[in-house]
C-alpha cells in the first residue's frame, strides 16, 4: 500500500509520533498515514534512532532503589521467547462503501473493528464517530460524489486522512494517503466530485488536566461535539 | 567499561553488515560518534536472541532498566507504574530478541521503541482511555511494517466480503428488507419506511434487530 502521497504531517508531528508524546487520536490517524507512505516510515525511524540518543543522552544514570533486579531478570529469563514474527491481525481490514470496499491501514482497521455506526449529515456527509482519548475528536467521513460541507471553522486543529477517492477545497486537491492539517485560523469548504472516504481527527478546543476543573470536561467536550457536528449540518 | 567486549563487537558488526544487504538506510547510517558503545549493544542483544545469552541479558538489563525507569517517571509521575514498565519492557526485549536483526536499526533504538509501545499502553489504562487500539496497531511491531503489508494485501479481503455477504443472508426477510433499503440503497429511514410501506418504528425496531443480530454473528466467527 505505497502511496506517493503530496502531504504528509508536519516536521512536529512526525517527531512527536516517533516519541510517543502526541495522544492516541493524533498517532491512529499519522500511524494510517504512515503505513501508506513510504518516506514517512523512512523519516520515522530516523527520528528513533535521534530519539532513542537523545533518551539515553539525558538521562540520568540513577539506579531505582525500588526495583530487585536479579529478582527481576530471574522472572523474565522464565519466559519463552518469540521466535517468529506472527503479527498478522484479524481484524476486519476494510470498509465497505457502496459499490466497492476499501481496505483501511492497520491502526484504522482496528480503530473499526468494533463496528462503526454512520450518522448522515447534511449535503451528503456520512459520519461515523470513534471515541480513541478524551483530547481528540475522531471520525470516519464518507463523502458522496457530489457533496459539499458547509464552509465551517475549527476551534482547534484537523487532520483529514485521504483513505479512498478525493476531495477537494480551495487549497488543493487530495487523494489517498493525503494527510490535510488545517489550523484554527483556516475557513474551508471541502468539496467532493467523485466521492470520498477519510479519516479525520479534530482537537478539543480545551481540556483541563488539573485538579477538579476536569469535571468540567465532559460539558466542554459535549459542546464542542453539538458546535461540530452543528456546523457540518448548517 | 564494556571495552572488553566491543572489539568482538565491531567484529561482528562488520561482518553482519557484509551479509546484509544494504537496501535500508537505518543500519548503514549507525551513528558514528558512539560507535564501540552501540556496538556492544547489537552484539549483547543478538547473543540474547540466538542463544539465550543470560549474561548477555543482564548486561543489558543494567544498561537499559534506569533509563527505562527515568522514562516512565517522566511520562507516568508514578514509581509502581514505571517499575511495571521496567519489567514490561524488559521483559520485551527477552522475548522479541529473536526477532532482532540489524536491518531494524540499531539496538538502543529498537529498545527505545519498545519501551515507547509498552509505556503508550500502560498510561492508556492509567487514564482509562478506551482499549480501542494498542501500541501494536499503532506502530508497526517493533519496527517492520513492511512484512506486515504483504501478509494483509493476501487474503484478508475475499473472506471478508463473503463472511458479510453470508450472514447478511442469514437474516430474517424482513429484517433483510431494511438493512438493503439503509446500508445499500443508502435511504434514509423515513424513505425506507415509506419504501417498504412501514411505519418507521417497525423500521427502527427491525433495523435495530438486523444491526444487533450480525454483530452477533460477526462476533461469534471472528
């Protein structure tokens, strides 16, 4: 599945995913992207190999008085070891749409693998919401050939993942394996002539990670859902 | 303090580099700077693979555990937490040794990787996010996503289809009917309902049945 898509996620991005540092919402969607392009998997593990110095670099070498370590090193030398890489999954890898079926990257078969319920929105938008972290907003678009979203605006950042067919906006044209980053700043209006399905994924505008403002969470996150989905239905 | 060992280590280093090709860029661009050290490193976690090499293991066990510990501090805030990652990780390395070869990279960031994986998924659960996906479905296992590809463009897609197909007709005719009418003539309900002259909570309940009943069926043969 290699694609010689034309945009890829940010210098940032590819370094935060290679870290570990970004949330679960924001790696499914680079790791999907990842998987299609073959200069990202090549900058990726570049970017663990600077990573992996770095972590050694700064650490400080001091021994954790809590851990027993020949206690340790006698539990884990008990287990077998692996001897072949059986990863294969079983998940179920592809979407069907209406007249084909799409096979999805490995982190969004099993992001799907649960089941997916579609929701239509207005102008020909099918949505099928998946709930990854509390930070992100994470969907499964489908986009009928034909339709258009309504010009809307994001309280934060959204990455639209090109999994099958195209769309387009006054920026561009973007095709499988695209990975389409639009800040808050950016007012679009995607389009979609032959039809398009993405994976897209929205920060929350705001979360409180602190003390007993995260009760508030789940109000902020609920508004944020209904102004979405609000827009998209305009 | 490994010096020892490091000239059986670029030794080695060397020769593996000969056999191998040199199609990825990762292996042959080793970092120049610590280059005895990180030879250590390949040979110690090669020795573990091909032969158990406990002294091998603990080696690298005194190498890596602090720093895997410093990682987990940083991330989790947590000493029992980043002691379970400690031994996860290590633990890791022990089994998944025999995978290990120089075309993945040098072995500090391999480790580094692993490390990374198991941390993902224990502040996961620490946060009670959703066990939708783990480290393993977000980066490729341990570093090759390659292999993986062309297991899955082989064979999964037929099977699918046809496992869809097969339960779909299964169903009740007229359950049948309206999973036809929403999912492949993509009507909404209203127009369903007016399409099979039914009122539309017979349609919602039928829908609802349909739904239900194949994830059932889904669930039970996967």
């Amino acid at each position: 599945m290699n694609i010689d898509a034309r945009y890829h996620p940010t210098p940032e991005q590819l370094e935060g995913f290679a870290q570990g540092s970004l949330t679960p919402g924001m790696n499914v969607v680079i790791s999907a992207h990842v998987e299609m392009c073959a200069t990202c998997r090549k900058s990726i593990s570049e970017l663990e190999e600077s990573a992996s110095e770095e972590w050694l670099r700064s650490t400080p070498d001091t021994r954790a008085s809590s851990i027993n370590y020949s206690a340790m090193i006698e539990s884990i030398v008990d287990h077998p070891q692996i001897k072949n890489d059986s990863a294969a999954s079983d998940n179920v890898s592809e979407i069907h749409m209406l007249d084909h079926s799409v096979t999805l990257p490995r982190a969004l078969a099993k992001v799907a693998s649960d089941g997916l319920v579609w929701n239509r929105l207005a102008g020909g938008i099918n949505q099928a919401m998946v709930t990854l972290d509390d930070q992100t907003q994470c969907e499964f678009l489908y986009m009928k050939p034909g339709s258009q979203v309504p010009v809307h605006k994001h309280q934060g950042s959204e990455v639209t993942l090109v999994l099958d067919g195209s769309f387009e906006d006054d920026l561009g044209h973007y095709k499988p394996g695209d990975f389409v980053v639009r800040t808050a700043k950016d007012l679009h209006q995607p389009a979609s002539e032959e039809g398009c399905l993405c994976f897209a994924v929205l920060d929350s505008p705001l979360t409180f990670t602190k003390g007993l403002a995260r009760l508030l969470n789940p109000f902020i996150r609920y508004r944020f859902r209904r102004a979405t989905s609000a827009a998209a239905a305009l | 303090m490994e010096d020892v060992v490091s000239g059986a280590g670029s030794m080695l280093m060397g020769s593996l580099a000969n056999t191998k090709s040199v199609k990825k860029p990762v292996a042959s661009s080793l970092p120049s700077i610590s280059s005895s050290e990180s030879d250590t490193d390949e040979r110690l976690l090669i020795a573990v693979g091909n032969h158990q090499d406990r002294a091998a293991f603990n080696a690298l066990f005194s190498r890596f555990s602090n720093k895997i510990f410093a990682m987990g501090m940083k991330l989790t805030r947590n000493e029992q937490l980043s002691h379970d990652l400690v031994q996860e990780a290590m633990l890791t390395v022990w089994q998944k040794a025999p995978l290990y070869d120089l075309d993945r990279g040098t072995a500090q960031s391999w480790i580094f990787t692993l490390t990374r994986n198991r941390c993902f998924d224990i502040l996961r659960k620490m946060k009670r996010q959703p066990a939708t996906v783990s480290a393993d479905d977000i980066w490729p296992q341990e570093g090759d996503v390659d292999s993986q590809l062309v297991h899955e463009e082989e064979g999964t897609m037929k099977v699918e289809v046809s496992k869809i197909e097969s339960f779909y007709s299964r169903l009740p005719a007229a359950q049948r009917a309206v999973v036809e009418q929403i999912y492949i003539h993509d009507r909404t309900h209203e127009e369903a309902a007016a399409a099979l002259e039914i009122p539309l909570g017979t349609l919602k309940s039928r829908l609802r049945l349909a739904v239900g009943k194949l994830r059932q069926m889904v669930g039970t043969e996967v």
